[in-house]
C-alpha cells in the first residue's frame, strides 16, 4: 500500500528538537521538515500526552508544534491493532508494561497508511510489521 499524505510522528522525534538534544536534533529537525513536504505532520493523543510535561501550559505547547501539524484521533481500528500487538508483544516475553503507547502510535500510522517518523522502530516494526517507517537507519 502506497503510504497516505501526511505522516504520524512519534514523540521522540519532537523531544528532540524541543529539548535540543545533541545527538538527535539535526536529524529529526531534517526529518521533521521532509515530512512535512508530504503533508500533515500527524500528532495523537499518546504523543501529545508524552510531550506534555516539557510545557506548564497546553497553549505553549500547541505553539511549539511544527506549522503543519495536526492532531487527530486514534482510529478505533488503531486501537484495536495496538491492543493485539501489546498482547502477542507480551506473549513473546516483552517485559515492558508501558509499551502500549508505542503500538498506539504505531497502529495509527498503520491503519491511516500514513508513514510513522521513529527513532525507535523495534517494537512497531516487529509486531506491526506492515506500518511504514521513517527511522535513522532509512538516512545514514
């Protein structure tokens, strides 16, 4: 499937650049702004509550965010493919709880057909193997 416009970003991606992170900022500011000539840059509710404690008010953050960026809901469907890959992921030996956020994330970008901008592919990759993604090993 040809990926839709727009691309569903992940929060770290975002860390990076708001925090200026000197390992990280460069590329994800350069993958920030190669998203966005494909559309919308695709925020959800995960990835707004992950970034939420960088700022005291929901305003300051809604004025941070890249010019083309959007925020829309999770899909039922989405929710539904994340559950699923949280349990096989825990079948599998994950001992990670709080990894649900990842495939929330993951399955949104999977079920929109949208790519999902990563630094950390491992576990969408691995139990929602269809989602397109945009991570540091696709640009070295």
């Amino acid at each position: 499937m040809k990926p839709a416009a727009g691309t569903v970003v992940d929060s770290s991606v975002l860390l990076d650049v708001f925090t200026e992170d000197p390992d990280w900022v460069d590329w994800s500011h350069t993958q920030l702004t190669r998203a966005a000539q494909h559309g919308a840059i695709v925020l959800n509710a995960v990835v707004l509550a992950e970034i939420a404690p960088r700022f005291s008010r929901i305003e300051t953050l809604h004025e941070a965010l890249p010019s083309m960026a959007v925020i829309e809901a999770i899909p039922p469907a989405a929710a539904f493919l994340a559950g699923h890959a949280h349990a096989a992921y825990r079948r599998a030996g994950g001992i990670r709880e709080a990894v649900l956020p990842d495939f929330l994330v993951g399955a949104h970008a999977a079920t929109t057909g949208r790519r999902l901008l990563t630094r950390d592919p491992r576990r969408v990759a691995s139990h929602i193997p269809h989602t397109v993604l945009v991570t540091p090993e696709d640009f070295s």
